[in-house]
C-alpha cells in the first residue's frame, strides 16, 4: 500500500499538471489524494515545495538520468543514449510547462523557486552542466570528436527538446517525440 506522502505526491503530479501552480490549492491537491490539508502540511512544507518534489520524483526520469548519464559513458553508442536522453526530456517538459508557466507569471513564486533551488544547489543550468559532463566524457573516450565543444552540443539538443515540447501546446508536433529526439541527436556534429 502506498505511503501518504506517495498518495499526496501522485494527486499533487495530477493537479499541477491539470491547474499549474498558481491555479492548484493544497486545499485541492489534499482532497484530491484524500487528505486534508493538514496531513499534506506533516510532509510538505508548502505548495512549492512539493511542486518541486512533484518535479523530481514523480516528473518523466530525466533528472535520475541527467545525474547517471556522466557513468554511462562508453555504455552504449553515445547517438543512443542522447536519443533516449532527449526522449525522456521532451515529456520532462511537456508535463512541467503547466508548472514552470505558474513559476514565472508570478515574481513572487519565481524568487521561492529560486531560492529554493539556489539553497539545493539545483536549477535547469544543471541539465545542460550534467549532459555536457557525459559529452566530455565520452569525447575522452574517442567516442566524439576532439573539437566538438561538449557545452554547444547540450544547449542545442536540450534546447531543441524544449522548443518541440513548447510548440506541442499550439500545434500537433510536427514529428511523435522519439522520431524528433532522434532526428535532433542526427543532426548533433559529434
């Protein structure tokens, strides 16, 4: 049986994804995993705090695979892991666009994330550091070229996914989420 805090966590994933933050109460988010708000107080301690955990543990596998991906060098052919990377980024930010749009419409919610980040030395600057780790690595490997320039190569891919994650709002993608994550890593001069 799942813990109250995993009940908590899985009916806060929902609610955001579904409300966004500054349109979600933990009054709602509560309710919806069939607590009150009260019992969602003993485990979280307020509403951005768990938006963040919501991001971490119950978002798509990106970040675990952003920390595991500098060991994986030589594992595999690198075109494969950043396809696979690339994939699981895309829904990373698909499904974070409802919540990362209530950070950043209101200024006082943006400044907790960022101080909440800041105090655990995290932020999204840490997603182009840790692919632009395994870049290296693999280039000290010989499995890219020596002049490729590991920082470009992860602003272009992660970038890439967040703009086809983005436009997916407005439009149907142009192409299913795996075929565009491996067309973008084909394009990457490695």
């Amino acid at each position: 049986m799942a813990s109250t805090r995993e009940l908590i966590l899985d009916a806060a994933a929902r609610v955001l994804r579904e409300r966004g933050l500054a349109n979600a109460t933990t009054k709602e988010i509560a309710r919806a995993a069939g607590f009150s708000e009260a019992t969602l107080y003993k485990h979280f301690r307020d509403k951005l705090e768990l938006m963040v955990v919501v991001l971490h543990e119950r978002g798509p596998q990106f970040i675990p695979m952003l920390m595991t991906l500098p060991a994986r060098a030589g594992t595999a052919p690198v075109r494969e892991l950043l396809s696979e990377l690339a994939a699981v980024c895309i829904t990373f930010y698909r499904d974070g666009f409802p919540m990362f749009a209530s950070i950043f419409s209101d200024p006082a919610i943006l400044a907790a994330h960022r101080a909440h980040l800041s105090a655990r030395d995290l932020g999204p600057h840490r997603a182009n550091e840790g692919l632009a780790a395994y870049l290296r690595a693999e280039q000290s490997l010989g499995n890219i070229a020596a002049d490729a320039d590991p920082e470009a190569i992860a602003g272009l891919l992660l970038g890439a996914c967040f703009q086809h994650a983005f436009t997916s709002f407005f439009a149907p993608a142009p192409r299913e989420d795996k075929a565009a994550a491996a067309a973008f890593v084909a394009g990457l001069r490695l």
